[in-house]
C-alpha cells in the first residue's frame, strides 16, 4: 500500500472516530496508537477536524 494510500485510510478512520466522539484528545489517541509521531498525529487532528467542519457545512 502506497503511503498516500495508507494517510487517506488513517485519516478516514479518524473522521468516522471524530463524528463519534468530537475530542481532540481521544482523536490524538487513536492516532498515536496507528504508531505515528507526535507531529504526524497533530497533522492528522488538523486534517480531520477541518474535513469535519467541511461536511458539517455542507449539511447545513
């Protein structure tokens, strides 16, 4: 699986865990557990609350 391939499914993940549970901490978890660096996982919180904000935008 290419590397791209492997952030979209990680960043799947988390989006499905964030609309479940809107924490950052908990988020922050799930993503340390995928076994990425700290800056890797605050990039992922980033990307996946801003997605979240985009989909929330669109159901309104």
């Amino acid at each position: 699986m290419k590397s791209d391939e492997k952030r979209s499914h990680r960043l799947n993940y988390l989006l499905k865990c964030y609309l479940t549970d809107p924490q950052e901490n908990s988020l922050y978890l799930r993503a340390k557990q995928m076994g990425v660096t700290d800056s890797t996982a605050k990039d992922y919180i980033r990307t996946v609350i801003i997605q979240a904000q985009k989909t929330h935008s669109k159901q309104i």
